[in-house]
C-alpha cells in the first residue's frame, strides 16, 4: 500500500499597482448661473491643465438639471486625482 502526501505547489507572486486618473471640471451653468455644472472623466495619463482646457465636455447642473457641452476654458475649478489599486498577480 503506497501513501501519498498531498502535493505542494509554490508559485512566486509580486504587487502590482495600477493607476487610474480622474478629472472634475466645474462649469458656471447656463440656465440657472450657478457654479453647479459638472462633467467628470477618467483618464489613463495625469491630466494637465491645458488638456482640459482644450476639451470639450457634456456636462450636468446638479442644481437645475441642464445638460449640454461646456468648454474646458470656461471652467471655473478644475480638480484633479489618481485612484490607485494594488493586486497581487502569481507569475
């Protein structure tokens, strides 16, 4: 009679990180005047402030419910940010 042990495997593993940048851009809305027109958008490089500039983005007043296309240069804040997410990957 032959009795095995049960069989170890040992697989080497190492963190990675991976990064996902973010942008807010707050607009004056059209309709209602308040600085409550919001268009977000995520992005794989950190944004610079005259990319957002130059961009074109559809926007929500939080306050009265207009949606439209704002500029990047008629932005009164801009607020930026990276989300990191760390996994561990077997190699």
């Amino acid at each position: 009679m032959m009795v095995s042990g049960p069989l170890c495997r040992v697989e080497s593993s190492f963190m990675t990180e991976a990064k996902s940048y973010w942008r807010l851009v707050v607009f004056r809305c059209v309709s209602c005047g308040r600085n409550e027109a919001f268009a977000e958008e995520s992005c794989a490089v950190e944004p610079r402030e005259d990319q957002i500039r130059a961009t074109t983005y559809q926007a929500i007043c939080r306050h009265c419910g207009w949606q439209g296309e704002a500029h990047g240069i008629s932005a009164v804040e801009m607020r930026s940010g990276v989300e990191r997410r760390t996994a561990i990957r077997n190699k």
